[in-house]
C-alpha cells in the first residue's frame, strides 16, 4: 500500500479528502494543528514555512499532496509564509526525500479575473485575482521548474470549491464533490505518465467556466453536477458586488481580506523575564524581552 503525505490534512479539503481516501492508501496527515489520526492514518506536526519539518514531513512517502497553506486572501505577510516560502519547502523537502510526484492543489483564483461569459482551459494566461491568486501562480510555476529541472511529476490542480453541496451561484460554476476530488487526487498519484498537468478542479458542472479536457484526457470522470442544488441555491441567491459578478473569482478581484475558514493557530509567545545588564559605573539596566513573529499556515 503506498504511503500518501497530506498537508493541511486538519482543513476543509484535507478533511474531506482523508474520508475518501481511507484504506486506500496509508495516509500522513500533517498539519500546523495537532490533529489525531484514524486507523490507517499517522501524523507529522509541522509548519510549512519551516524547512526541517518538511524534511520530516515528506520522509519514506511515495506520493505527496499539498494542501497547506493560507486558503483566502489575506494580509501579504500571511501569505508569504504559507504559500510562498511553504510551499517552496514543500517542493524542496520532496526533492531531498526523492519524493517523485507530488500533487499542488492550486486554485481557480489563479485565473479569477477572466470573465463569466469566458470558457477556459488550463492553457490560459494567467489571471490572478488576489495576493493569494498570485501565490497559487507561483506554486505552478514552482512544480514546472521541479519537473523539467529536477525530473519530479507535478500534477496541479486548479480547485475550485470542495463540499457536499454548492453554497452560492458562483459556486454552481465551480463546485467538486469530495468523491469527484478523490478520483481526481487518485488520478493525480496513479497515472503513470504525469510529468507536469494543470487540471480544474471541478465536477461535471453544466454551468462550469472550465474546458477540462486535459483532465479527461488523464482518465477524469466526474459522477456529479451542480446542477441539482441549483434550483434551491439560485432561490435563495441575493445580488452582490457588480465587478465580482463579472469575473470568475467573484469577490476575491475587490476584497482585501476575506475570512479564513479555518482560522490558524498562531503560536504564543512565552514573556522573557527581563535580565540586569551592568552599565559602566556598576549600575544595572533592564534589557528589553524578545519575541518572535508568529508564523501562519492553514
């Protein structure tokens, strides 16, 4: 049975994702968060944006998903940490360990400022929408330089939103099942032939923005449509912003910050109980406490 790291494995998808997965594969979850393991499951506490917890991380897997990061945008400093500097360790460490193929869940915000009248492919220009957009573009063209320098397969995909049903209009769009995103994952660690892929991540939406061929061409076949729910989602459905009703990223082209749905813990910072420095002429000073800058990963 082949070993499966997990990063993010406390979040949103990584939840979804273990369900699917299990007792398919043996799978390590890690994740910033102290999570505990089911049966078949076994667990690496680390931080992304730490190198040496990578390196612990992504030790003796055959494959590797990355999940972790910071998944909304969000301040410049957050995202920096998690999904630049993260993921760089993540590529990094799974080179070191000899870890071949590694899976980057991308986003859809990487292309959020084409239009909703435009269909796509994974041939596009990129488009990001946010900071965290922009992040997500560096994490593809991190796994191409990976693949065509270091001879790792990289399989990306661009995901839209995970869940059991589609929560807005936009989502109607871009919606992926948790059993399609596992036949998606599956395909991502098993075909033999991956060297570099973009593919959406998305079930069979007949509303859906994206041209997936590529995935299809690897084998996708995605049991579920969004259109069921949505005679139920458009009934509830209130007019929002007009510029994010125009693009594919919806409100990520104009929001700042946007709440992340699985708040990161950040670490506490113990209070340094001030030592007596000697000054010249024998008199004593208080020396300032030091502390360090909380890093963020989801």
């Amino acid at each position: 049975m082949k070993t499966i790291l997990i990063t993010g494995a406390g979040g949103v998808v990584g939840t979804y994702l273990r369900q699917e997965l299990a007792g398919k594969y043996a799978l390590r979850l890690s994740d910033i968060r102290r999570l505990k393991p089911a049966a078949g499951e076994t667990f690496v506490q680390g931080d992304i944006a730490n190198l040496n917890d990578m390196l612990r991380a992504t030790k003796g897997v055959d494959a590797f998903v990355h999940l972790g990061g910071y998944s909304v945008e969000g301040a410049w400093k957050d995202i920096l940490n998690a999904n630049i500097v993260g993921c760089y360790n993540a590529f990094e460490a799974a080179r070191r360990n000899g870890v071949k193929r590694v899976l980057f869940a991308t986003s859809n915000h990487a292309v959020g400022f084409y239009r909703r009248d435009q269909v796509i492919d994974h041939r596009v220009y990129i488009k990001p929408d946010s900071r965290y957009g922009v992040s997500k573009v560096f994490g593809e063209a991190l796994g191409s330089l990976y693949a065509d320098k270091y001879g790792m397969e990289v399989f990306c995909m661009r995901i839209g939103n995970v869940g059991t049903a589609p929560i807005d209009k936009r989502r109607l769009s871009i919606w992926i099942s948790p059993r399609d995103f596992a036949q998606l994952v599956t395909i991502g660690i098993e075909h033999p032939d991956i060297r570099f892929e973009i593919v959406y991540g998305v079930s069979n939406n007949r509303r859906s923005w994206y041209d997936n061929a590529n995935a299809v061409r690897l084998g996708y076949r995605p049991a579920d449509d969004s259109e069921a729910f949505a005679a139920e989602v458009l009934a509830r459905e209130q007019p929002g912003d007009a510029r994010a009703e125009v693009y594919q990223g919806g409100a990520f082209v104009h929001s700042e910050a946007i709440e992340n749905p699985t708040p990161v813990p950040r670490r506490r910072t113990s209070k340094v109980k001030p030592r007596a420095a000697k000054k010249k002429g024998g008199s004593t000073a208080k020396l300032k406490a030091t502390r360090k800058t909380p890093r963020v990963e989801d």
